[in-house]
C-alpha cells in the first residue's frame, strides 16, 4: 500500500508537533532551572547572571568581555554592563591585557561568592535530575551534546 497526500501531510505535521513539543521541553526545564537558581542564589545575595558571569571568569581568567558574553550566552554590551556592576561591588577586576584587550579576574570576594553560589547551583540540577538514574542522566548528556556537536544549516 502507497501512502496518500492526507497521511503524509499527517506524518509530516506530527513529526514537526513532536519536535516543537521536544524543543519546547528543553527550554521549559532550562526555565525551570534559571528560576530556581535565582531564587535561591537571591537568599546568598547574587543572582543568575552575576553568579554565572562569576562562574565563566572563574573558569576562564583573564578572558576578554566578548569572550565572557559568548561563554555566558549574553551581548557584549549586557555583559559589559554586568560586568560594571561587578566591578562595583567588588567581585571582578579589569587588567589590561593586550593591545587593546582587558581582562577579568575574580577578586576575593568575587570567588567567594562562587564558591557560596555553586552549592546552591548544584542542589537545583540535582533535584531537577533526581528522577532519572545515573545512565539515563548519562544518556541525556551524550543526545544533547550530538545535537550541538551538529552544526546547523
């Protein structure tokens, strides 16, 4: 039997109901996280932003602004404006680097405050994880990184 026009069409708009409804999921959990996290990183006196712009100088020092934005999925102005916050409060530091490149570093307090922050961090992916065991947490990590490993067209 031969598939008809109207099954097609059927097939075609649940496969793409199905992939919205996946793309939508992975967004709701990643939602899910980030308001979690803020909540909790509020009661530590940081938020989301200013604890993961910590978390990417910490992982990555000296780095430049652009870079910084790139590792935290921000602008370059959003960051650079972070970034001036995070200097006031004392937690970053700007060095000249070179040419015309600055770097950032965390202060003391600065990787303190990470080091507050990463508990907190940790305790919502472990909840949000919680209901799957350590291969399908495994499985999940290994899908999701093919799929960035894949560029697009």
């Amino acid at each position: 039997m031969g598939s008809t026009k109207a099954t097609d069409s059927v097939s075609a708009g649940q496969a793409i109901s199905r992939l919205e409804v996946l793309g939508r999921a992975i967004k709701q959990v990643q939602y899910r996280h980030h308001r979690a996290v803020d909540s909790r990183l509020t009661d530590v006196g940081t938020t989301l932003a200013q604890w993961d712009a910590l978390r990417a100088i910490g992982r990555h020092p000296g780095a430049s602004a652009h870079d910084l934005a790139v590792y935290t999925f921000q602008s370059d102005q959003a960051f650079g404006t972070l970034a001036s916050r995070l200097i006031n409060q004392g937690l970053i530091e700007r060095r000249p680097g070179r040419g015309r490149r600055i770097k950032h570093h965390l202060t003391e307090a600065g990787a303190a405050m990470l080091d507050t922050g990463s508990p907190v961090s940790q305790a919502v992916l472990r909840d949000s994880f919680a209901g799957l065991n350590d291969y399908e947490q495994a499985t999940l990590l290994e899908l999701l990184q093919r799929i960035l490993e894949r560029p697009l067209e």
